[in-house]
C-alpha cells in the first residue's frame, strides 16, 4: 500500500513539474505580473492612482507596437533587430512631409516603415543571409538613413494638432497610444489565432522544411512578417514622435529592440520559433514596465532606488524566464 | 594477402542500449581500397567512427601495424596516420590550399611559419597525388572536388596508412570521379589501405578490391569483390539467402515502359540531375500503386523530390494528366494535385509544436480560408473525418503532434495530404519506423484509395512491401531505371535480381546456373 501511494505521488508531482513547465511561459509571466502589481499597489505609495495606470501603460506603449511584430518575426525563428531604426524612419519620414498634409505624411512614414521592413524580409528569405545580420545591419544603416532624411539629424520641432493627437490625445480617459496598443495587440491576437498566415507564421518556425513540403510558401510568408513587423514599428515611431511633438532621428526608438526582445522572451514566446503569444508578449512588456515605474517611484516606500538596480532586476527576469522556458528533455 | 596494416576484431558499440555494432571485424591491407557497405542503420559509420577515434568502443581491439592502438580523439588517430575525409568538407575556405594542408602543424622557422617549405611541401605532395593545384590558391577558388582533394592531400600528409572515404563522389561530376580514382590508385601505390563508403555499385566495382557488408550492426562477411557476383552483393546487404530466389519458375521480367493501357495519371520524363538521377522515365496509371525498388542511394528518394518540385533538376519534364507541371515549385505540384508523403517524418513531416489539428490541415489551408481568416468550423468537420477514418489515436485534437506515436504522426501526415482530395500521391517509405498496426492500417488505406482511382507511387525499402502492395515495380540503381517488373513477375527474387543486374542498357541473363 505504502509503495503504491509513493509511486503515485511522484508520478503526480512529476505531472506537475511538467503542468507548470508548460504554463510556465504564459501563466507564470501573468502570475509574475500579478504579484508585481499587487505588492506596489500595497507597499508603494501612489503606484495604485488611475492616473498611474494610464501613465504605465502610455510609457509601454511603444514597446508593445514594435514587440506584437517582434513576436512573429520571432515565431518564424528570426529576430528583427532593426526595429528602433525603422521608428526613427518613419519619424523623420513623418516630420519632413507634414507640408503635404497631416494624413499624406503619416500613410508615407508608415509605407517607407514598412518597404523597410520587406527588405529585410527579402534578404532574410531570397539571400538566405541571417536575420540577425541582416537586421544588424538595417539598424545600422536605418539609423543613418532617418538623420539623412532628418537634414543631419536635427531635432525638427513642429505644431500639427492632429498628428500630435496620435500622442498625446486621449478617448474619455484613455490616452490615444494606449487604445492604438490595445488594439494591435487585438489585431496580432486575432492574425495568430484566425488566419492562415498565423499558421503559416508557426509552421515555418516549428519545421521550415516541413512547412515547404507541405506547399506553404516560405518566402511570401517571411517577407509579409518582416514588413508587418517595418508597419508595427513605424506606427510606434509616429506615437512617439507626436508624444514628443518633434521628431528626434538620433533618439526616436534607441534601443527599444532590446526591450521588445524582453518582452517577447518572458512573455513565453520560443526563440526557437514555432511557439508565440501574443497576450504574454503584452504581460512581458508590462512585467518590465511596471518594475521600472516602481522603481523610479521608491518601491515598497523607500527612496527611489537608481535606475541600474531596476536594470538588474529586469535581467533576473529574463534569466528566469527563458530558465523556465529551456527545452525540456524526452 | 599482402601485410595488414589495420585490424579491427569484436568491435562493440551500444547506444542507450541499443546496440549498434556488435562484435564486428574489419582487417584492411596495405595498398588495398576495401570496400565498407550496408543499409541504413548498418553501423558503417560507427564503424569509421571507432576506426578513427570520433568514437570510443564498448568491446573490442584495434591494432595498427600489429600493435595494440587506443584512439582517444580524431587527432590522435591522425598522428599515427588513420584519416577520415568527409563529404562535407570541414576546410577554411579563405586560406590557401598550402595552410590548409598543414593546419595546425605549419612548419615553423625561428617560431614564424615557413611559408617557402609549407608551399613546396605542399606542391610535392599534390604533384605526387597526380594533382595540378596551385598550393597558393586560395580554397575557396577551386570548386568543390578540388576542394575535397585537398581535404584528402591533408589526410596523405599525415602520413596516412589508412584513409576513409566517406560517399566520397556524392557531390562530384563524372569527370571529377575520374580525377578522383587516379588519386585512389596513387595512394594504392603508395602503400595506403583505403576504406571506401559508396551506395553505388559501379563505383564499388571500379576501383575496390574487397568489400565488407555490415547489416543491423553485425558483421555479414568480407569479400574479393573480383569474383563476387553484384546479386551476391545485394542478398548479402539486404539479408536474403540466394537459395531462396534461386526456387520459382519464372524467368526475368522482360523490360517495358509502357504502362497497361490508356494515357497515364503521371509521366516524368527523363529526370536527370548530376549523377543522381539519370534520364529516369516513371510513369502511373490512375488506380494504379507502382513500387519504386532500389537500395539505399539509388535515386529512389530524388526521383520523388523531382517530380513532387522539391528539389530543382538539369533536365526532364513531369505531366499530370497530360499537362505539364512546373518543375521545381511544390506550390503547383500541390494545386495540381500531387501529395508527396516524405520518408523523414521528424526533419521534413511533423511540425513539432503544432496540434495535430493544425498539422492535419496545413496542406488544406487555402482551401479552409476565406480573406486569410481559417473557418474553424469546416477545419473542425475535416480533422474529425480524417482522424476517425484513419484511426488517429490522440487525446484531443489540440494535443501536440510531436506527443503521438510514430504511426499515429504517419497518419496525420497521410490525412494532410488525403484531406486536399489528390489525383496522385506519392509514398516515400510510408511504414518506415512504425508498428504493426498502423502499417496494416496504412496500407490497407491506400490500397482502397488506389481502388476509387489514386494514383500511387510507393518507395519502399521493404521488398515484401513493394511485392503485395504494388501492381508494378520500377527498380532503381545508380541513378537510373534499371528495369520494371510487372504483375506475377513481381517477388523478392526478380526485385534483387534487378537491383543487382538488370540494366536497361545491357540486359544480362541473370538466372545462373
């Protein structure tokens, strides 16, 4: 009896290590989340205001434009590094041609944004050149690109009510980045879970050769990601630009790869490929930002701590999520 | 024979368990090119493998030159003079010929490299392999047979005593085998004992002097391939006694092209590519299962690839139905109505992470899609159909494809090709790997299916499958179509007899005696 009982519960326990490994990415970065919320919504003073909430979730906002492409591009097993570039792009692009009208200068911020992003897609798929590389380089030269565009990288400051609407308007109390977030994030859930191209997007990541053999068209496919990826990160280039009321091609987006990467990483997504979230990219984006609002406010009722141990912080995350996430043995 | 060089005796090698070398000898000869062949899973790399230290042993001992050896690393069988040369050849393509060969071990003056003796050295070593390469040249001027010559001038200047070649031509031209023979017969020449991995017989026959056949890890036997019949060689290889095809009545198959009446579901015409594929002529009628027989590298597998579009050919042409299709784009292949069922389930069937539903249906997707959005309800009524009509046994349809059994993944790769309704289907050792069950299931399918009109194309390794699955046998070797069988001809005995001598060209009687 005592023999059958012990086996029975190391095979249950053993269920469960497997249970928690695979909801691990996802309900482990919502339970992180969570947990983050509520211990500064108790301990830290002034975090749990709605005017907090809005201002947390305008701050994430760009990030989460720029990591719902990510995820794809990252679902499809490459990695698009240029997106802070391409938001400088689309920036430059945007405040140079406000003379031809406000909705003429952002659907040609938004198109070059995009033509930059099938670029890669084109290298990436038609020269069988890493995605690593190749976006590399597009963060290089994108860069140097928007200062060009921007007349050597001036700070063009300017005065369009209506652009600047895209980023500092609000709908009720809802500032206008956040309903523009919210509702790609509901466009990139409802792409990954109702198209083909979604499954189209998993089978290349999952089995490439597979996928091929199977009729998917591979190049198509790869070049839509990394344009949509280009769109996704000129829009937050836009946001961010009319947030500021001018268009800063040396700053716009500087390093923001990085925290769109980090986002779609503890959100769950496999670096892999074949695997992604959508909702987990958005509670990895969220898991960072409220980590850095705390701590800039004074968390649990201490002095604002300095930004570098919010850094660290943000790194043990990390760690810890791609640790929960390794491939499993057998 | 003249004085061994190496000798190989019990060599035993277990995996996990699984034993894939058991007790097996080799014993190579000075200046002799022995032959080393089997099927897959034989244990002919393991082998090598051992031989050259990449792999220690479980049992077993090595003696070189009749002292006991123990390799504990690739290098140290190259300090004392056991290479391998692979094909994929692992050189820097920036460096030169000369830096290549010595690697490693350049030859140093007052601690800087000796360039002027590393370049002659070098060219006296090509010039006496019989090879016109500039040591100079960079590598990666020189295309790829030159290339894996200096990969082998690098095993030479070891002071080789044993070289492997493992499917040393594979990526070569005709007229770059011939450059490569001369080299072999340099080496001979020089004393070194060489092993030599081929699928190919031709190739065995041209330049080895004896062979030793490995089946499932065991040792089959070592033979003077001069007075070894090619049928001798294939029933030694695939494990049949030659007594047993020797019974039956019927003589040779009589060689035909022409398919039983009327215009064919599918004719490719004269694929060739390279030395892979030959000018090979297949064709299908509907309702039709034609086996496609050869042995391991034959062509059986390019000769799908080519007419599914997955791979790109020199020359030839596919029709369906009298139209052509375009070659080398699976996409047409597929609307037009060809299914291709691969023989490397995990590397180019499964996608891993995906649910058996969306694995069932990615072939079928267009269809599924109206303005890019997928109507789950028709996906849903597609992947309850096939998964019953099939017997898929999964816990739901969402669970992960890679959590099925072997057979259970074949089927839901059968239905994703089953489900778009094909005119022609095309079966890449459809039962490889998996149990009992699912193969009767499998086969009985697709025997029903053949019966409503599909056309099928059946490779298969397994003789008695092509024997009571198939209403004609296309054998394959080398590359080209060696002969066909049909109807009562079709048995173990006339498949080998085939593989080992039919030949469309010169047409031998093969029953001896």
């Amino acid at each position: 009896m005592e023999t059958t009982a012990t086996v029975s519960t190391t095979r249950r326990s053993g269920n469960l290590t497997s249970r928690l490994g695979d909801f691990g990415p996802t309900y482990g970065a919502l339970f992180a989340l969570v947990l983050l919320v509520v211990a500064n919504a108790i301990f830290t003073p002034y975090f749990a205001t709605l005017s907090n909430l809005w201002n947390v979730l305008q701050l994430v906002s760009a990030t989460v434009l720029v990591a719902v492409g990510m995820t794809m591009v990252i679902a499809t097993g490459g990695i698009d590094l240029s997106v802070g570039s391409i938001m400088a792009i689309a920036s430059a692009a945007a405040a140079v041609s406000f003379g031809r009208g406000t909705a003429v200068a952002i659907l040609f911020a938004l198109l070059t944004a995009c033509a930059v992003g099938a670029f890669n897609g084109a290298l990436v798929s038609g020269f069988r050149i890493q995605p690593i590389i190749v976006t590399l380089a597009t963060l290089i030269t994108g860069r140097g690109a928007a200062q060009v565009i921007s007349n050597g990288g001036q700070l063009i400051p300017f005065s369009n009510p209506g652009f600047e609407y895209l980023g500092k308007g609000y709908i009720g109390p809802v500032p206008v980045p956040v309903v523009i977030m919210l509702a790609v994030v509901a466009a990139g859930i409802f792409i990954m879970r109702a198209t083909s191209f979604g499954r189209y997007v998993l089978a290349i990541g999952g089995n490439e050769a597979a996928a091929r053999l199977a009729g998917v068209k591979v190049h198509r496919t790869k070049i839509a990601v990394y344009a949509f990826s280009g769109l996704l990160a000129g829009l937050a280039g836009l946001v961010e630009t009319a947030r500021l009321g001018a268009s800063d091609a040396q700053k716009v987006g500087l390093y923001i790869e990085l925290d769109a990467i980090a986002a779609v990483v503890v959100g769950g997504t496999a670096l892999t490929g074949g695997r992604a979230t959508i909702v987990g990219t958005l509670i990895g984006a969220l898991i960072m930002q409220v980590i850095t609002t705390s701590f800039n406010m004074g968390p649990f009722g201490l002095n604002p701590l300095p930004y570098s141990w919010g850094l660290v912080f943000k790194a043990a995350i990390i760690l810890l999520a791609v640790y929960i996430q390794r491939p499993k043995l057998a | 024979m003249s004085q061994t060089v190496l000798r190989m005796q019990g060599i035993t090698k277990v995996f996990n368990n699984v034993p894939a070398l058991s007790g097996v000898d080799l014993e190579l000869a000075r200046g002799e090119v022995h032959a080393l062949v089997g099927e897959n899973g034989a244990g002919k790399s393991t082998l090598i493998k051992i031989m050259t230290g990449a792999y220690s042993r479980d049992a077993g001992t090595i003696t070189l030159e009749g002292k006991h050896v123990d390799f504990r690393s690739p290098q140290d069988a190259q300090a004392v003079g056991v290479v391998a040369v692979y094909q994929e050849v692992n050189l820097l393509t920036f460096r030169t010929v000369a830096e290549n060969i010595y690697l490693g071990r350049e030859p140093r003056r007052w601690g800087l490299i000796d360039w002027k003796r590393m370049n002659a050295d070098a060219a006296a070593l090509l010039k006496s392999l019989g090879l016109e390469i500039d040591p100079r040249a960079t590598l990666g001027s020189l295309n790829i047979a030159l290339r894996q010559m200096v990969a082998l001038a690098r095993g030479v200047s070891f002071g080789a005593k044993v070289v492997v070649l493992d499917e040393p031509t594979s990526s070569l031209t005709e007229h770059e085998v011939n450059i490569l023979y001369d080299v072999i017969r340099r080496l001979k020449e020089q004393g070194t004992a060489i092993v030599y991995i081929s699928h190919r017989f031709d190739e065995l026959y041209a330049v080895c002097d004896r062979v030793t056949i490995l089946r499932d890890g065991k040792l089959v036997g070592t033979r003077e391939l001069a007075s070894l019949e090619k049928l001798d060689l294939v029933c030694l290889m695939l494990g049949k006694r030659r007594e047993e095809l020797r019974q039956g009545t019927t003589a040779f198959a009589k060689l035909e092209l022409t398919p039983a009446g009327g215009a064919p579901l599918l004719r490719a015409e004269n694929l060739t590519r390279g030395r892979r594929l030959n000018d090979v002529t297949v064709e299908v009628a509907r309702g039709e299962i034609v086996g496609l027989a050869g042995l391991l590298g034959s062509g059986r597998t390019e000769t799908a690839r080519a007419i599914f579009g997955a791979d790109p050919i020199d020359s030839g042409s596919v029709y369906l139905e009298g139209r052509p299709l375009g070659i080398g784009s699976v996409g047409r292949a597929i609307a037009a109505g060809v299914a291709f069922l691969t023989e490397d389930r995990k590397a180019e069937g499964i996608i891993p992470d995906l649910s058996v539903r969306e694995n069932l249906t990615l072939a079928a997707l267009p269809a599924l899609t109206t303005l890019g959005v997928v109507s789950r309800s028709r996906q849903q009524a597609i992947v309850e159909r096939f998964m019953g009509r099939l017997g898929i046994k999964a816990a739901s349809a969402d669970q992960k494809i890679r959590e099925l059994s072997g057979g259970n993944q074949q089927k839901v790769l059968l239905a994703r090709w089953l489900c778009r309704n094909p005119k022609f289907l095309i079966m890449d050792e459809p039962t490889r790997g998996i149990d009992i069950g699912a193969k009767g299931e499998i086969q009985a399918l697709v025997n029903e299916l053949a019966e409503s009109g599909l056309g099928v194309l059946m490779i298969s390794s397994e003789l008695e499958e092509l024997v009571e699955g198939s209403s004609r046998v296309v054998v394959m070797r080398d590359g080209n179509c060696v002969g066909e069988l049909r109807g009562a001809d079709i048995s173990q005995r006339t498949i080998i007899q085939t593989m080992a001598e039919g030949s469309a060209s010169d047409q031998k009687a093969a029953t001896e005696g």
